[in-house]
C-alpha cells in the first residue's frame, strides 16, 4: 500500500472525531469528506486504494461511508483502527439524535415545534426524490433494468410483499443472467496490493465481533422473552442490518414497512419527523434507526429508561455488523470485485432498490400531502392506496414543491434546505394555512 507519512492512533482518533462531526449531507457528502481529508489533506491512504476501498464497501449491506470509514482505519492501524474509526464516525450524530429524539418525544406537541416539524416533512420529501433520481441514473442500464425496477416497485406498492423478498428476487434474476451469458475476461484490478492477513486471523476478528454484535440480543432473548420490544427492536435491526442493500434510502424503506406497518411502533409522520431529524445531524442517515427504536421503547410504557435501551439495542443491532463484514471481507475484497456473479447480482439489485425508492418517495408524499390515507382492495390480494381528496393540504404540497425546487434547481445544501423548510412550517402554523 503506497501512503505517505502513516498516521499515530491518537492521529486517527482526531481525524476519525473530526468527520463524525462534520459528516453532513448523507452518504455522499460523508464520502467526499472523508476522501479530502484522508486522501487529500493528510495523505495517509492513495487515491487508487480509496476508490477500491468504496467498492467494496458499495458491495455490502448497510450504511457505506462508515464501512469506508472502518475500512480505512483498518488499513492504517488494524482492527484497532478500524474500531476507531468506525465507531467516532458514528457517535457524534448518535449522541445528537438522542437528544432531539427525546425533545421530540417529550416536546413535540408544541405548537411550534409541530410547525417545524410539518415543515421538514416537505425537506425530507425533496430529499428522497433527489435520491431516486440519482440512482435512477446509475441503475437504469441495460435490457433488464427497468422491469426489474417496475416490477420491485408495483411488489412494494400493491401486494406489500416484504423488502427482504424483493431484493433476493432481484439478485437471483441477476445471478441468472450471469448465467446465460458467456463468461468473458475477468476484470481487471488495478490497485496495490491488499493487507491480506491469514484466513484464520480474519475469521476469528469476523467471529468475535458477530458475537458481540448479537450478544445484546440474546440476553434480552433469554431475560425478557421473543415478544418483548426491546428484543423485537433487536431482532428487525439485525434483520436490516443483513438484507439491505443498495444505500441509506433502501434501508428506510425496509423500515417504514416492518416499523409503521408490522409492528406499529410509530406513525407515518413520525417516522418522517424522524428522518428529517437524522437528515440534520451529522454521521449516517440511518441513524433515524436510533429515533426508530426510541420511539418503540417509549411507546412500549417503560418511560425513558426503555426508550434509552431499545435506541442503543438499535444503533447496535445497526452498526456492529459492518465492523463483520469489513474485517471478514476486506482482506479478500479484490477477489470479490473481479467475481462476475456478484458484480451480475448487485446490478440487479441495484435496479430494485431504484423501484423500492419511488415506493417510499409515493409513500412520503401521500402522508405529507393528504391527512388520511386509506386503501382499495383489489383482485389477487392487490391493495392500493387511496388518499382521502377532503383531507388534501394545500400547504403542504406547495412547500413540497417549492423544496424540491430548491434541492434539484438551485441545489441548495441539505442543512439549508431542512432550516428552510422548518422555518416555512413555523411561518405558515402562524399564518393560519396549517
């Protein structure tokens, strides 16, 4: 690996501290802060082993940039490194989430925290349909692209059917067309070598971090019961940690399904509210799972002390698995890339999580749009939803508008754009429009 001065430990933790406070702007924005600070500022990793790190890390379920960001510790320092860089990327915006999601919970009624709140609705709107053009453009090549997107869409919209099915569909149907073709040239990898330590080191790191990964599960399996929230909360996030690929996005729609839908745990519009307060904070986007599980534990009757429990359960069950996956997989990551098969079935899934992502982009603008959303049902076990037109709110699907407008037009920047939003909802609670 060609690097230039290779940094001290108490070096990384700097750095390390330093993105997770300034890691604004959702995976993107994370991923271009930490290539100007490791790649360009510090030197400490090259350009050619940054970019094979992010397609590895792209490869994997979960939140990418704090798998890049473990994986580059590990390149510097190990498992040490990759610890300490993975965790302070996430603990700065997790300590913050926890706060807000406690003022919200306790302060959320308030006429103007709810104006503000009513106004991000239409941030985060904006946000995901940003998101849905943007992998649109890079998931939409080749034959197969657009019906497997469609088709993952109308599984979501009409027949419910559950995001883990969807996306192993879509890698099957990759791994069929893998099939069928030819099998041409290998690609070709042009980096530096990988710091490949034997199989056995990388096994045993890989085996005791699942371990502790799914240790707090298990106690809260054996001490409360399988139907207890806090070992529910456990089980879904390690489920999501484990079957959602294909970005932040793809995760909350998994989400919104299992957490609104199956078990209840909040509302449509808060699990808005909670996005549009992960969407503020710096570190991962999916840090809304910590809100997520707040919430359960709060609305499950054991007050604060649960509320605090099935968050940590949440961020967790969220995050341990990447520290798995980087110290399992990095070590063999270049044979990974030059594997036809998974190459063949990640373009698959791509295309559905493209599919998925316009479920969830419908799903907020329904809910904020129009307060009651119903359902017709249709032939087959089809069901649509049906908007009640009386409950139509005209506020709303101008701020909406207008927010899009801002973010794809004129590109205003996420902190901007949720301050904004938030200011207009408080502007038109007084103005008596809402």
């Amino acid at each position: 690996m060609t690097v230039g001065v290779r940094p001290t430990l108490r070096e990384l933790t700097t750095v390390s501290f330093k993105v997770g406070c300034l890691g604004f702007g959702g995976p993107a924005g994370q991923i271009a802060l930490m290539h100007r600070i490791f790649v360009d500022e510090k030197k400490w990793i090259d350009e050619e082993r940054y970019l094979h790190a992010l397609s590895y890390c792209t490869l994997l379920p979960g939140p990418e940039a704090q798998q890049l960001a473990t994986y580059v510790g590990w390149l510097l320092h190990g498992v040490k490194g990759g610890v300490t860089a993975g965790a302070l990327f996430v603990l700065p915006g997790a300590v913050v989430v926890f706060a807000l999601s406690w003022v919200y919970i306790t302060a959320g009624q308030q006429p103007f925290v709810a104006a503000a709140f009513f106004g991000i609705k239409a941030a985060v709107f904006a946000l995901v349909l940003e998101a849905m053009i943007r992998i649109g453009k890079r998931a939409l090549k080749g034959p197969a692209a657009w019906p497997i997107a469609i088709s993952a869409f109308l599984a979501l919209l009409v027949w419910r059917v559950p995001f883990p099915i969807v996306i192993v569909a879509a890698g099957m149907v990759g791994l069929a067309s893998a099939a069928g073709k030819r099998c041409g040239a290998r690609a070709q990898i042009e980096g530096i070598a990988t710091q490949s330590p034997p199989a056995w080191r990388a096994i045993i790191t890989a085996g005791a971090w699942g371990a502790a990964w799914l240790a707090p599960l298990g106690l809260s399996y054996l001490t409360l019961g399988p139907a207890h929230v806090l070992t529910r909360v456990g089980q879904l996030f390690s489920t999501l940690a484990v079957v959602t690929f294909g970005g932040a996005y793809a995760t909350l729609a998994f989400l919104k399904q299992e957490a609104v839908e199956v078990h209840g745990w909040l509302t449509g519009g808060q699990m808005i509210d909670g996005l549009g307060l992960a969407e503020t904070t710096p570190g991962p986007l999916v840090l809304v799972n910590e809100f997520v599980g707040f919430i359960a534990g709060w609305q499950g009757g054991g007050g604060l002390a649960l509320a605090t429990l099935c968050a940590l359960m949440a961020a967790w069950c969220t995050f341990a698995p990447s520290f798995v996956w980087i110290f399992a997989g990095a070590p063999f990551a270049e044979r990974l890339r030059s594997n036809r098969w998974a190459n063949a079935a990640l373009k698959a899934i791509t295309a559905a999580v493209l599919g998925v992502i316009a479920n969830l982009a419908l799903w907020f603008a329904l809910h904020v749009v129009f307060g009651e959303v119903g359902a017709v049902r249709l032939p087959f076990a089809a069901e649509l939803p049906l908007p009640s037109w009386s409950s139509f709110q005209v506020a709303a699907a101008l701020m909406c508008a207008i927010a899009a407008l801002a973010l794809l037009r004129f590109k205003v920047g996420v902190i901007t754009l949720i301050l904004g939003s938030a200011i207009c909802g408080v502007a038109v609670r007084i103005v008596g429009l809402a």
